[in-house]
C-alpha cells in the first residue's frame, strides 16, 4: 500500500518535470539550446572555477565542435525529462541521467554563448531531490532544495539593504531607464517600455514598488521558521518572476521550478529551522 | 535539546550521513564563493539590481545594424539577444586588448599552484587563443544568416552610440562608434 510520502511524491514529481519541460521548450524557442551555438569559437569562464574544471576536462570543447553531439544531449534531455514524468519505478534512475545531461549542456552552452545565467542553478536543485532512489531522501533534499530558495530571496533582500539600492531615491525608474533603452530608441510600443515609461513618469509608484519587490524576497524568512504560509510565499514567487518578466524583461521562471517545494510541504504549525 | 533535534540539519544528520555530507559541502561552497564575491556555477552570488541607480546624463548602447538595416533587439528571444551582444563583448574585449584575456594572471597564479598539470596546457585551454577569436566573424555571421534574419548577410556592424534624454525623449548625442564590421566574403 503506498504511503502518504510517496502519494505526495508521485503528486509533486510530474509537477516538476512537467514545468522542467516547458521550460525547456521555452528555451529551444529561444534558441537556447547547444544545437544552435554549435560550433561557436569563443568561450567565456571569467572566474567560474567550475568551468575552469570543465574545460581541463576538454569536454565542453569536444562537445560545441561536434553539432550531432549537441543535438543527442539536446535531444537526451528532452527524452529522458518525458521519461522522469511517466516513470515510477525507474525514476530516480532517468533523473540521475537528467540531471548530468543538463549539468553538461548547459555548462557547455553557458561557456561558448559568454552568457553565464543564475537561475539555472535553480533548475539543478530543483532536479537533485529525484535522483535518490528512497523516498526520505527525496523529501530530504527536496526541504534542502526549499531552503536553498528561501536563502535566494533573503540574500537578494538583504544585498539591496547593504548594497544602497534599496534606500536610493528614484533607483527604480533609473534602473527601468538604462534596462530599456533599447526599446525607447527602437520599440517604444512594446509592453515593457508601455510600463515602465508610465512607472518612469510615475517615480513614487515605481519607488513604492521597489519597496514591495524589497519586501516580497525579504518576507520569505519567514520560510525559516515555518512552513505555514509556504503556499502564500509560492504566490509571492509566481508573481515576482511574471512581473520582473514584463516589467523588466528579465527571466525568472527557473525559480519558479525551485518554488514548487513551497507547494510540496502541507502546512505545519511545527517549529523548524535550518 | 529538542529545538536543536528538530533543525533540518540535525534530521539530515540522523537520516543520511552522506546526504547531510553533500548538503554542508553544498553551504560550505556557497558561504565560500560568497566571502569571495565569486560566481562559479552552481553556486552564486545573488546581487543583480542591488546597487543604487542614479539618472545618467547619457547613456550608452551597444546596436547591431545588418545590411545598414538595425536590427530590433526586443524583437528575438532574450537568449539569442545575450549570444549576440556577449559573444561580441568577448571578441571585442580580446580585440582591443591583443588576444590577452583579462583573468589570464589569476590562471597563471592558479596554475603556479598545481604542479601535476603543465601551465601552458592549464593557459591554452581556459583562456582563448588567437586562432580562436579570428574564427569568430563568419561564425557570427552564419549564425545570424542561419537564426536571425533567415537570409544572405552582406554587412554586420557593430555601433556604441550614445544617448541624451531630453522632454522624455532619446536623442543620439555626438557620433557613434563603429566597433566592428563584418562582411561577407563573396
């Protein structure tokens, strides 16, 4: 007879992969995948010691100068994902497979597209709690992954404090000024510039939603403490990434994935800390 | 006590050594990369849009214009957007400063620390070479023919061109700034 554990997990892991999924099919629309940057000639690690690793390894390099290569990971994980939302049994076998093709191609599409974006450690973690074959663990490192989240949004919180970004006057319509300045010159009728010249001309309500930004990542200490308000905070989640993505034109879906483990955990009056 | 008994690390604790393992290795690494300012994936430093923004006199852009034509950013995925100006940031960048990458001496200090790996092979694989940056143009090129405008390019070229806001208008302020022209080879 199933437990109430592994109810929850056969709930929560098509959730998962399902959005891992559309996600995924958002990114090849967006020609982010390796089968587009095949080939490319520069590569881009700054200080990421990770991909320094990497390209010791050669792999990376192999791999962008070979398209069918590209085109088999790409293509892996696209399969293997549709086999982690169908399998039962075998699932922490295909999300093992998942997650090392994705580590590889993304490595590898980070390093030769000079783009190196932060959310996609998101994705990883949020991955990472299917790859253990026992249901505790899974539950385990699904809390690590609700924890990780929350520290996400409190660092960011706190780093607009100590940073000064938060206490500027006027910081958010000059942050709208030079993030869409593209689109003044050349697009002016698209929907993020129609916002943010209004939020522009409008500076106390752009600097009050500065605030509210300020105190949706911050309130998720709360999360800390308890996990009776997570479904809340999850709300607070989906509609950060929807707005930064129309107001700022900035992508946060992939912490929306990380914010399903806000939806795993039923409400609980108990007391835990990390 | 049963506070302490009820903390996740302590459950991990009892639940799974080599789990509770990963995950400080996981925090370690992550207070580590942070005390440094560092972002090596998988860990970083979430600091984007933190600092203080003040009104700018001019502001300055990077535009593309293929075939005298510019070609309208908002108008393709972010994605391809980030392959187009980043890729030339790092061309450019090598470019100007004669195919020297700019964290070349934190490679030379780091490889000076491990000695069972030849340097050069340590400097030759991380940091890009010569042969390497001249490749870009008809790489750039072909993608852009292949996944841009689906069509024959003659001319690429890459502008700085500054902008002055005045009335709540932009206006281009001075001359702008050819970066890079790239033309096809027939």
């Amino acid at each position: 007879m199933p437990t109430k554990t592994s109810l929850s997990i056969q709930r929560y892991a098509p959730m998962v992969f399902g959005l891992f999924l559309i996600l995924y099919v958002y990114r090849i629309h967006s020609f982010s995948i390796l089968y587009y940057t095949a080939n490319s000639p520069l590569k881009n690690v700054d200080t990421n010691y990770t991909y320094w690793l990497l390209l010791l390894l050669q792999f990376p390099s192999y791999i962008i100068q070979q398209k069918w290569l590209c085109t088999l990971i790409d293509s892996g994980v696209f399969v293997v994902c549709v086999f982690c939302i169908f399998s039962k049994k075998k699932r922490y076998i295909f999300a093992r497979i998942l997650l090392f093709l994705f580590f590889i191609q993304i490595s590898t599409l980070q390093i030769f597209s000079c783009t190196h974006t932060k959310s996609i450690a998101c994705l990883m973690i949020a991955l990472l709690p299917f790859v253990c074959k026992e249901e505790k663990n899974t539950v385990l490192l699904i809390e690590f992954a609700r924890y990780f989240l929350i520290y996400i949004m409190v660092i960011s919180a706190y780093h607009k404090v100590v940073n000064g970004g938060l206490m500027q006057t006027d910081n958010f319509p000059n942050m709208l000024l030079h993030q869409h300045l593209d689109l003044a010159t050349l697009y002016p009728q698209h929907i993020s510039y129609c916002i943010s010249h209004w939020l522009i001309e409008h500076k106390t309500i752009a600097n009050g939603l500065f605030v509210l930004l300020f105190c949706t990542q911050a309130i998720f200490v709360i999360g800390i403490f308890t996990k009776r308000y997570d479904r809340i905070l999850f709300v607070l989640l989906f509609g950060f990434a929807v707005s930064t993505y129309f107001i700022m034109r900035i992508y946060n879906f992939d912490i929306v994935l990380l914010g399903l483990t806000l939806i795993f955990f039923k409400g609980t009056r108990k007391r835990q800390s990390i | 006590m049963k506070y302490l008994q009820n903390t996740f690390l302590f459950r991990a604790f009892k639940q799974n050594k080599f789990i509770f393992c990963f995950i400080l290795t996981f925090i370690f690494f992550q207070q580590y990369f942070y005390s440094k300012k560092n972002s090596s994936f998988p860990w970083y430093v979430w600091i984007m849009y933190s600092y203080p923004n003040y009104e700018p006199d001019t502001l300055t852009q990077l535009e593309i214009y293929i075939d005298n034509k510019r070609l309208n950013l908002a108008k393709i995925p972010i994605w391809q957007e980030a392959v187009l100006v980043n890729t030339f940031k790092k061309y450019y960048e090598l470019q100007q400063t004669n195919y020297h990458e700019s964290f070349k001496q934190l490679v030379d200090e780091r490889s000076n620390e491990l000695k069972i790996v030849s340097k050069n092979y340590i400097e030759n694989t991380i940091c890009n070479q010569k042969e390497e940056a001249e490749k870009y143009k008809n790489w750039i090129l072909a993608y852009m023919e292949k996944y841009v405008v689906q069509k024959k390019i003659h001319q690429i070229e890459y502008k700085e061109v500054h902008y002055k806001q005045t009335q709540k208008q932009f206006t281009k302020a001075g001359n702008s700034k050819l970066l890079l022209t790239i033309k096809h080879a027939n």
